[in-house]
C-alpha cells in the first residue's frame, strides 16, 4: 500500500532542509528584532536623559523619535529581508517538494 502523500512530505530530505533553514533563519531576525527593542527599551529605563535630549539647540525633536523611528524601520527591513529570501530559496526548496511528491 502507498505512503499517503504528507507521510512522504515529511520524509522528504528537501522538506526537511527547508524547515530548518526557515526556521533557523526566522529565529536570527526575531532574535535580532528583540534584541534592538531592549536595547531600546533599557535605554529608555536607564538613559531617559539621553533620549530625552534635543537633536539641535531649540529642536523639539528628541534623540529618541528618531531612534524609535528607526527601530520601526529596521522591523520593515527585516521583513523584507526575509520575504525576499522567502521568495527565492525557499520558494525553490518548496518546488522540489512539491514536484517530488507528484510524481
């Protein structure tokens, strides 16, 4: 009797190379993510001075706006970072599974 087909997914060695590169890779940018909002959040608890501090004599912009600006700009980057990998590698990784599958 044959395999049903997710049995001989999940055996697939593709299968499995793509699993643990997406989520190996998915671990590092959540990892790097995290770790650049604490980094911002203990600034904020131990440095509220230096946020605080205007960017230019008079400015009413702070330190911090453009720190928390760019800390929603770096969450976009990686997640272009990884749709673009999504889009390219895995998407191929994802292609042999299914055409080894089907035939």
């Amino acid at each position: 009797m044959e395999q049903p087909q997710y049995q001989r997914i999940l055996q697939d060695p593709n299968f499995q190379e793509l699993v643990s590169k997406r989520q190996r890779f998915a671990w590092t940018l959540s990892i790097i993510m995290l770790g650049m909002y604490l980094a911002f959040i203990l600034l904020i608890a131990f440095a509220p001075g230096w946020l605080g501090t205007p960017l230019t004599e008079g400015s009413s912009i702070t330190r911090g706006i453009p720190i928390g600006v760019g800390l929603i700009l770096a969450s976009f980057l990686l997640t272009g970072i990884y749709v673009f990998r999504a889009n390219g590698e895995f998407d191929e990784l994802n292609k042999k599974i299914i055409n080894g599958v089907q035939s």
